[in-house]
C-alpha cells in the first residue's frame, strides 16, 4: 500500500494514504465487526474512507480494533491514543502515546458561508481578505484537531477553542487553546499543505 505522506516524528506515527482504485479494501477483512452496523447506511465513498484508515492501521497494529465510544474512537486493546480524518480521496491515522488530534480539509471558499459558527469577530482582525479561505480552512482544522482531543468535555468550536495570531508563513507552531470559565489547556498545531488540501496535528503534551 503506498503512502502519500508520513508526518511521523518521536510522538507519534502519522500517515495519510491516497486512494488507488488498484487496491483492494475487502470489508469483511478490514471492518471490525462493532462496525458493521455503524457504516450500513454510508455513501460509497465514506465507505471506502472508513477502510482505508482500518487499511492503515493493519500495517501499523494488526491485533488492534478501532471502536467507538460516543462517536470518539478509541483503541482496541487501549495501548495508545489514535485519531483519524478523512476527506475523500484521502484518509489519514496517528497514533501516539499522548493525545493525538488530525483534520484533513480542502481548501474551498464555501467556508466563507460559515465562518460565524465557528469564529467570533474579534478572532478576525489579523486575517487578510485576499486569502480568506486559506485562513478560516485553517482555523477550522486547527479546532476540529483540537476538538478531537476534548471531544466529551468541550462541545463548541466558537464557544471553547481558540486559534491564535498566526502567518502563512509560520504553520508549525500555531498557538491555540481549548477553554471555559474554569480551564484552559494550552495547545500548538503544525499545518501541513499538499494539493489543494490543509492537514492539521496536534499532539498534547
């Protein structure tokens, strides 16, 4: 199976795999019976996105399971922490000893629609109108990757994550936070370009 990319370091293993219609994803090989009743009703190509990321873990851990709890999936047996995105026709997986977010976003000025639901205005004053889109694609990655790692406890991207300040051309080190009146975790993102696709990992320390 050929990667697309490894972004693996001393954290974590990440990889994210491109589809290739010359290989072949058999579902009752990969797919976790607990599943089958979760992925009965998915699109195709949603389909293929949940099997490429059991593709990709098979190579990493072979015994393992992906299974979920409230949506959030999790290790089986739980030796270490995962995270998966996808975003046809890519899928990616990261496993680390710590907690571990991924996203994968295209680029697509359609988020412009959005940008209330997941930013306040006093977020916005450092992003130039020329490159909008790239901005808030980002920004959005950064929060659903933070997201990923407080699924239970923080439920909006507007209301509990923050993305700092930050440059297109200083994409490894963007501060951001997830918080509420009593907490506040303190986090960095490195993003990552390749096509026309944003790919975004935090790993808490």
């Amino acid at each position: 199976m050929p990667l697309y990319r490894d972004f693996s370091d001393d954290t974590a293993t990440i990889l994210i795999w491109k589809y290739d219609e010359s290989e072949e994803l058999n579902i009752d090989e990969l797919l976790e019976p607990e599943n089958a009743e979760k992925v009965k009703d998915y699109h195709p190509k949603k389909l293929l996105e949940v099997l490429m990321v059991r593709k990709l873990l098979k190579g990493l851990k072979p015994n393992s399971k992906i299974l979920y709890k409230e949506r959030e999936p999790f290790l089986s047996p739980k030796d270490a922490e995962i995270s998966i995105t996808h975003s046809f026709p890519f899928a990616a997986i990261a496993i680390s000893k710590n907690k571990i977010g991924i996203d994968i976003e295209k680029f697509n000025t359609k988020i412009l629609r959005v940008i209330d639901k997941f930013t306040y205005e006093n977020e916005r004053g450092f992003i130039p109108e020329d490159r909008a889109d790239t901005f808030y694609t980002i920004i959005w990655s950064v929060k659903e990757s933070m997201y990923k790692i407080h699924h239970s406890k923080h439920w909006s991207l507007k209301k509990h994550y923050e993305v700092r300040p930050f440059e297109l051309k200083h994409l490894h080190h963007i501060k951001c936070r997830v918080y509420d009146e009593h907490y506040s975790d303190e986090l960095k993102a490195r993003v990552e370009f390749f096509d026309d696709y944003c790919f975004t990992i935090i790993v808490e320390e």
